[in-house]
C-alpha cells in the first residue's frame, strides 16, 4: 500500500458517518473490491495518528451487535484534510496514467 | 499536547487495548456466522488482524519523546562499565576543568558582580573634585558642600558624606573589664545608611537630631562587633558602652555584612561639631549618593559641574576655578584594583575549561573511533544514522552529568583553598559560595560538553564508508575529519598551556624578585603596632595635642625601653607597608631654584630616635636623631639615599644642605639612611624624615624589637600601656615580615593560582598526546607489525610515530607565544621586575613543555615498536 494513502481511505470511509475499527476495516476491503489487503491491525496505529492531528474524533458507542467500540468521525479540519489529499491523489494518479498508458497501448 | 500524551499514554494503552478487544469479537462473530467452530473463528480473527503487542507498541512509542528513550540510557551504561578507564578518564578531566572554572566563576561572582550587599548598588555614586591644575586627584569635600549637594542637585533621592580613608578615626571600645580593644569606625552623616538602602536589624537609623553640635553622643555598630565584642546582646539598643572613654548610646545594630566603608565596626555621627559644621576649609570628606531612579551618572555630571563653578566664584578663598566633579560607581570604588587580578584568574580558568573540553573531547574521539566495528555492525544489522547518534549523545550525557557533579564537589574544595590563600584586601572574598548562578554555570558548561563530546565524533563515524570499517576491523585509517579534528586538539592544547605556564612563570620570577629585592627594612623580626592617642570628638586625636601626645609617647618609649628582653623601641607616623595611604610632601633644597622642579613627592615620616635601629634601615652618612635635636633646637631632618643623591648631583654634599619641606621652615640634613619601600614592596620612592620632637605630626605606631617572642613583646607593650592610661589600645600587631608577606599576599594568590592552572593544563595536555598516540598506535598495530617483521629499526618506527605530532606541538607552542606576545601589555600590568616578553621564560616553557610532550608518546610508542609482530599480527 502507498504511503500515506491509509490515512486517506480512513478519512473517506468516515465521510459517510461515524464508525469503528472493525467495520472501518472491512469497508475499505469492501470497496476496493478486496483488492486492497490490509493487515486489520495497522490501522490502530493510523487511527491513533490521525486522532492527533484532530482529523477524527474518538467516542464510545455500542456497536450493532451490542458492544461498547470505540467510534471515530471526521472533524471538520479532517474534511479539509480529506479534500486536500482527494485532489493530491487524482493528480498523481492522473499523472502516472499518462506516463503509464501510452507504453501499454504499443504493442 | 505531546506531553499531555505522554503522561496519559498508559491510559490510552488500556484504552487501545479494549478496542482491539472489540475488533478480536466483532470479527469472532462474524466469522461464526459463516459457520466455523468459535476456536478456529477467534483464530481467524487474530490472524486478521497481525501482531497486537506489536501494535501497541508502536502506538505506545507514538506517545513519547525521542530523546526519552530509557533503551539508550540503558545501553550507555553497560557501555560505559564495559569501557569503565576510558569514559571515567574523560569524565576526570572534565570534572577538574569544570570545577576550576566555576570555582573562579564563583569568586568573581562575589567580588566583581555582586560586590555589595546593598540593593540597586548600580544606583550609588560616589562621588568627589579632582583638580588637573593642581595635580590632585582626590580634592576631599567639607562638610558644608553636604548643605549645597542636597539643596542643588536635583537627581539625587538621597546623599551623605563621610570620610576619605577611615585610617585614623579608629575608636577604642571597653566593655568591662576585658582589654580594650580598637575598632575601625566611620563618621557619616545621617543619611548615610537611606543612601546605601540599608536599615538596622536592632534599633533605628540615625536622624537629622543626632547630628548638631551638643548632641548626645550615639552610635550604630556593626553585626560583627554586636556579636564578637558585646556577645550578640538582644537589648542592646538604648545601652551605653565606652568609646575612647566617652559613653555612647548604641542606638541601633547593622544588618549582617554591611561593614561599608571596608571594614568599618561602628558609625558615629558626623556634624557634632562646630569646626565641622562651619568651616569649608576643614576638607577631609567625599560624598555618596543615591541617584533617583532613571537618573544617569551623564546626567548628574553637568549639574555638580555648574554648582562646582558656582561655588568657586562664591567662595573664591576656598575653591579653585578648575575643580571638576568626580563620579565613580560605587562597586567599582570597591573593588578598586583588585578587578584586574580577578579578570586575569577568570580568562585564565577558561583557558583550563577549554584545554579539560579540549582534552576529553579527544579522548572520547579517539575512543569513538576505536569502536567503529561495533557501530558499523550495528548500522549494518538496520540501525538509522540518527540512533547511532542518539546512542552516542546519551553516552556524552551521562559522562557530563559524573563530570558536573564531581567538578561541583572540586569547584567546592577550589573556593575554600582559595579564600584562603587570597590576600585580605579584597572585599568580600571570604563571604564567596558555591551559588545557584555557579551550578547553572556548571550545568551549561557540562551539556556544551556533552554535546561537543558526543555528537562531533558520533557524525564523523556515522558518516564513514561502513563497509570498509567492517572488512578492515577497526584497524583502518582513521576517517579525515576524525584525524584533522585529533591534530587540532593538540595544537590548541599545546598554545593554551604555553599561554598558562608562560605567565605563570612569570608571576614566579616576578615574586622572587620582589622577596629578593632590598627594600629598605633588614629587621623583618621587628614588632610594629598601630597606637594612635584617642579622646572624645571627630578628629578624637586632637584630644592629645602635640606636646602632650609627644610627652605619652616617649614615657611610654622610656618603660618599653627599660624592660628585660627589649632591645630597642620607636614611635613612627605611619609604619612601613600600612597601605598605600602615607603623606607625600613637597620640598625644595637650598640649590639652584631651578633644579628643585622636577623632584618627585617624597614620603614624610615623623621618628623618634632609635627608629632606624629597630626597623634595620640603614643610616649611610651622618647620624641618627638624638637628644640634642629638641623641640627648641635647631631644625634637622633625615632624607633617604634617593634624595642624597640629587643633592650630591647638585654638587653638593648632603649632610649640612638645608631642605625645605612644603612651606615650611628650612631644616638641615645631618643624616642619609637607605632607601625604604614604604607605600608597597614593589614601589620606588625617596623618604623624608623629620624628627617626633620638631614636627606638628603625630607619632602613631610602635615599633619594637627584642630577644623575646613576639606576642610577649605585644603582651609588654599592652601592660604597659594600661599603667600609664587604660583607655589607649593598641590594633594591627605585626612584625615587618608579616607586613611584607601581606603586602605581597595579592602577588603570592595569582602566583600560586597560575601555577596550578598551568601545571592542570600540562597535565591536560600531556594526557591529550598520550591518547592520540595510543589511539594511532592501535590503528596502526598491522603496519607498525609488518614493518617489524620486515627489520625496520625501533628508534626510527618510534620517530615516525610521534613525529608527526610532536610537531604539532611545536606549532600550537608558537601559536601560544604569539598569543604572550599580545597580550604581554595586560601581562605586564601584574608583573615586577620581569619583562613579559622574556626570552629565556618563553624558551624555557617551549622546551619543557616539548619534553612532557614527548616523553607522554614515547611512552605508547615504545610498546607498541617493541611488541612481537606474531601476536599482534594475529590479533
């Protein structure tokens, strides 16, 4: 997984609302269709990081089955954040396509 | 906020740990919900999820400081135990280093930035006239002047006056029966104490009441004399004691350490008299103030100069038109000349502070290097750059702090041994203590170490070629920087220690010189005594006046004489060596007018005969004072070989020429005696005698020589004096070697202090040249082998090893001389006798210290050309 795009899934799993760990984790391999493995621990750390810049914001809820979990949402800064890293990644991406496609249209 | 986590992160471990509980179930659940047994479901979910404890861990580290990370501490500990010689001999070096400076920190602390125990001292002038037409420096004040400074100036909150020289209003105390006892005090007016910012602890203050004529007498004493002579009395206030056999209400106790002007034990009144209060001619005063705040000593000036001016077309009998006002800051009047000699001692324990950085900084370099292998494998097996460094910075912390805490118990012993040897006139020496300012100074010195220590030698090894450290097994080459740092260390040891031993051999030579020197006075077994005739009022020796004073005297004089065991005794008006106070007389001789305006002032000396006898001066030409030169005779006098001299240079011959001193009568020369040092041993000057029976001059000291011990000779003049008038003491007993050895006190402490320093820094250097030796050596050990092996000859290899850097010794010794040969006007300001630019002291100290230098290589060098290349080859 490239560097610093953890932090990002997590912001933008939030942006739909609320959740906690366990079910931040198996959104991000939903969405991405599975194709993004992620070790279900290493986002603990990530979290932790990014509940000290003041991006999300940690409270206790009970969780669909009846357990006390923490929960995470996004603060506003965390949208701004969000925001920044949304167009950051679409240039890179954009960028790399074009250094990438035309090599795999030639042959 | 990083603090905030880092003292809540154990809380938020618990916390950590309950979600990843609450993960671990939500995915048991889910995976039994597809249907496995819940064993192999909550198995699946740990896998899922990685290493918990590994997790924690990393957010645990998240919520700390770098530099906090106990493992490093840890580390360096067992480092420094398995290297125990080594780090504890960088420790030892920088703790004498450290210690030495904070000590001189400390004393230069005390005397020269807070001298006084008097609050916003910046604001306290004190202030007097000089007058350039007249070559006075010093034109002293009356006591009216005191009316038109506080009706005058402006920015004055408050101002007082009080005498120039506390020498001769000394008072005698007596308390019951024991022996009188003499105590230095000082009339002041009232509002002395308000402009030092200082009150009573007992009592009250002086008021505008106590002055006036008529005024019952009081006084004010100092703690010192309230505790030694009067046992701390807590009632004492309101009591009478008897001063010079007046009774005085004490009427307050000064707070501790207030004994201002220099050792005063009690305050009296001024203005108590009408000759005082009056006459603007009785001029024996300056005055002291208190500027308001925001005032500036620029801004008084102008306005003591226009009242100066004023004054003189006033009163033009008294003041001359060119009189100038004076100002000079109370802590300098002070300190006075002992800042200089401090100054030097400071600079020079910097000069040692950098030769222990100097030092120990090249050993833990050397050290350093000497562990690549160890820090490459670490760097190999994954460690960053920046850990090896922050290993190495807590290795250089811990070293401090042993460094700083052993330099604070050196620096401890340091100041007691050297108030001890200092010379008693400087102020407040004794009262220096290790203080908070000093440990702060300890503490920046020891992390500047620390950091200097560690970090330069860690980023040079970090920045090595770690696969070649690996293969070469710590026996490469050292890296450059490693190797230019190393030489430059020597070299600026080696100036820094020529520059100490340079002058502090110069203090040695200048000392012998000055005890060698003929300064006039052979009978340095000779007892000498201040006994200056007391009574009531100011001037309270004018209570005696001339003929009875001179009748006490020679009775006194006829008992001493005829006592067992006493040879001789004299009476003098100021002994030899008392101080640099001393009166200096103008005079012309009956030669050509013209030939008496360059002569220098000569110091006057009222004798009574058998004065030359008692202190050894001899008399070269003529004859002594007698019985024949009375009150009534003819006028005679006694000049010195000095002024025999310009007399013979006149064409004349001395004994018989008539001499007139100031405007006096003229009086003849029967009598030429040595030369006397009487101001300081190491000053020149011409004497002029004149005998106690013709002059209007007291005698106030006894001189006294004999076949007994001294302090019974002191004992004999204490009993005798009590049978002719128990209210007379005498104060100062001291034989003129004692005087002399005091005298050269001053010289004598930087001597000592200098050596010391000198000696530590040629310690400190040879220990720097031993390490770098040994260190090249050990990287050296296959080469010097090989060449062993090949037949090289043993003197040659042990040549080559310490060639190198012998001669950086050389260099950084010229760089030293240089550095002597600068500064040699500042040196010179301390020297006597001696020419700061002497040749043979210069080559004396290059050599020895070159000689140190080497025998500290040869030493390593011989065992490591003498060793069997198998061994070493093998190792």
């Amino acid at each position: 997984m490239l560097q610093g795009t953890l932090d990002m899934l997590i912001l933008k799993t939030l942006l739909v609302g609320p959740a906690h760990g366990h079910a931040i984790a198996h959104a991000i391999e939903r969405c991405s269709s599975e194709i993004l493995q992620v070790e279900h621990g290493s986002l603990y750390p990530a979290l932790y990081r990014l509940e000290d810049r003041g991006w999300i914001a940690p409270f206790w809820g009970t969780s669909e089955n009846n357990r006390k979990a923490k929960f995470y949402r996004l603060t506003p800064p965390g949208r701004k954040q969000l925001a920044i890293e949304t167009t950051r990644w679409e240039r890179l991406v954009i960028g790399i396509s074009r250094v990438m496609r035309p090599a795999a249209q030639e042959p | 906020m990083r603090w905030r986590r880092f003292f809540r992160r154990a809380s938020r471990d618990t916390e950590l740990a309950k979600d990843i509980e609450s993960y671990l179930d939500a995915e048991t659940e889910e995976q039994i919900a597809r249907g496995v047994s819940i064993d192999v479901a909550r198995e699946r979910a740990r896998r899922k999820f990685g290493n918990a404890t590994l997790i924690r861990e990393e957010v645990y580290r998240m919520n700390r400081p770098q530099f906090l990370e106990m493992s490093h501490y840890k580390f360096a500990f067992r480092t420094l135990a398995r290297h125990r010689t080594a780090y504890l001999s960088v420790a030892a070096v920088l703790a004498l280093g450290i210690g030495m400076s904070v000590a001189m920190f400390t004393l230069v602390d005390a005397v020269l930035l807070h001298p006084l125990p008097f609050p916003a001292q910046q604001s306290i002038e004190v202030i007097w006239k000089t007058d350039p037409t007249s070559g006075n420096y010093v034109e002293e004040m009356a006591y009216p002047e005191l009316r038109d400074l506080q009706d005058n100036i402006q920015d004055f909150e408050s101002v007082a006056v009080m005498p120039t020289s506390l020498y001769g209003y000394g008072k005698v105390l007596q308390v019951g029966t024991s022996d009188p006892v003499e105590i230095e005090s000082a009339p002041v007016s009232h509002d002395f104490f308000r402009v030092l910012g200082v009150s009573p602890m007992i009592g009250r203050d002086f008021q505008s009441s106590d002055e006036g004529v008529g005024a019952a007498p009081v006084v004010i004493i100092s703690n010192r004399v309230w505790r030694e002579q009067l046992r701390g009395n807590p009632n004492i206030a309101g009591e009478m004691i008897r001063l010079n056999g007046v009774g005085h209400t004490v009427i307050g106790v000064m707070a501790e350490g207030v004994e201002f002007p220099r050792g005063a034990g009690l305050w009296v009144p001024l203005g108590i008299e009408e000759r005082v209060i009056q006459r603007r001619g009785a001029t024996f005063l300056q005055a002291i103030a208190r500027l308001k705040p925001g005032r500036s000593r620029d801004s008084v000036f102008p306005q003591l100069n226009a009242l100066l001016k004023r004054l003189a077309s006033e009163y033009p009998e008294v003041y001359s038109k060119s009189q100038r006002p004076v100002i000079t800051p109370l802590v300098e009047y002070w300190t006075g000349s002992a800042r200089i000699h401090l100054w030097i001692m400071l600079g020079a324990s910097v000069l040692l502070l950098l030769a222990a950085a100097i030092s120990s900084g090249n050993l833990l370099l050397s050290h350093t290097l000497s562990r690549r292998t160890e820090l490459a494998t670490r760097l190999a097996f994954g460690a960053t750059g920046g850990q090896i460094m922050k290993q190495l910075f807590a290795e250089g912390v811990i070293i401090a702090g042993i460094a700083a805490a052993a330099g604070l118990a050196i620096s401890g012993l340091a100041i007691r041994t050297l108030v001890r040897w200092a010379p008693a006139d400087i102020p407040r020496l004794p009262e220096a203590v290790l203080n908070f300012r000093g440990f702060c100074l300890a503490a920046a010195t020891a992390a500047l170490a620390a950091v200097a220590c560690s970090i330069v030698p860690a980023w040079s090894t970090v920045r090595t070629n770690l696969e070649r450290a690996l293969r070469e097994g710590g026996r490469s080459s050292v890296s450059r920087t490693g190797r230019r740092m190393r030489s430059g260390f020597v070299l600026v040891q080696a100036a820094v220690t020529v520059m100490l031993l340079v002058i502090a051999m110069l203090l040695v030579l200048s000392y012998r010189s000055m005890m060698s020197a003929d300064i006039g006075f052979g009978n340095r077994d000779a007892l000498s005594m201040n006994l200056p005739l007391r009574g009531p009022g100011v001037f309270s020796a004018q209570t005696f006046n001339p003929a009875s004073r001179r009748a006490f005297y020679s009775d006194l004089l006829k008992r001493l004489r005829e006592s067992t065991g006493v040879t001789s005794a004299a009476g003098v008006l100021l002994r030899p060596l008392e101080g640099t106070i001393g009166w200096d007389v103008t005079y012309q001789f009956e030669v050509d007018p013209n030939q008496n305006n360059a002569l220098p002032k000569a110091n006057y000396e009222v004798v009574t005969a058998g004065y030359f006898d008692t202190v050894g001066t001899s008399i070269l030409e003529g004859r002594d004072f007698g019985d024949q030169d009375s009150a009534t005779g003819e006028r005679v006098t006694i000049v010195s070989r000095t002024l025999g001299d310009v007399i013979r240079k006149a064409g004349r011959d001395p004994l018989g020429t008539r001499v007139r001193l100031g405007l006096g009568g003229w009086a003849r020369v029967i009598g030429v005696c040595a030369d006397g040092r009487y101001r300081s041993v190491t000053q020149r000057g011409a004497d002029i005698f004149v005998p106690a029976t013709q002059a209007a001059a007291p005698t106030n000291y006894v001189v006294i020589r004999g076949t007994r011990p001294t302090a019974e000779l002191a004992a004999l003049v204490r009993d005798t004096l009590k049978k002719i008038d128990s209210n007379q003491a005498i104060s100062g007993v001291a034989t003129i070697g004692e005087l002399i050895d005091s005298n050269a006190a001053r010289h004598r402490f930087n001597m000592r202090l200098l050596l010391w320093f000198g000696i530590c820094a040629l310690m400190l250097s040879a220990a720097g040249v031993y390490g770098v030796i040994a260190e090249s050596t050990a990287e050296r050990q296959r080469e010097i082998a090989i060449r062993n092996a090949l037949g090289a000859q043993k003197p040659r290899l042990i040549r080559e090893i310490i060639a190198g850097t012998l001669a950086l010794v050389l260099v950084g010794e010229a760089v030293g001389v240089g550095c002597v040969l600068t500064l040699s006007r500042a040196v010179s300001e301390v020297l006597y006798a001696v020419s700061a630019r002497d040749p043979v002291v210069l080559g004396c100290v290059g050599l020895f210290l070159l000689a140190t230098s080497t025998i500290a290589s040869f030493w390593p060098a011989w065992i490591a050309a003498g060793r069997d290349p198998r061994n070493a080859l093998s190792e």
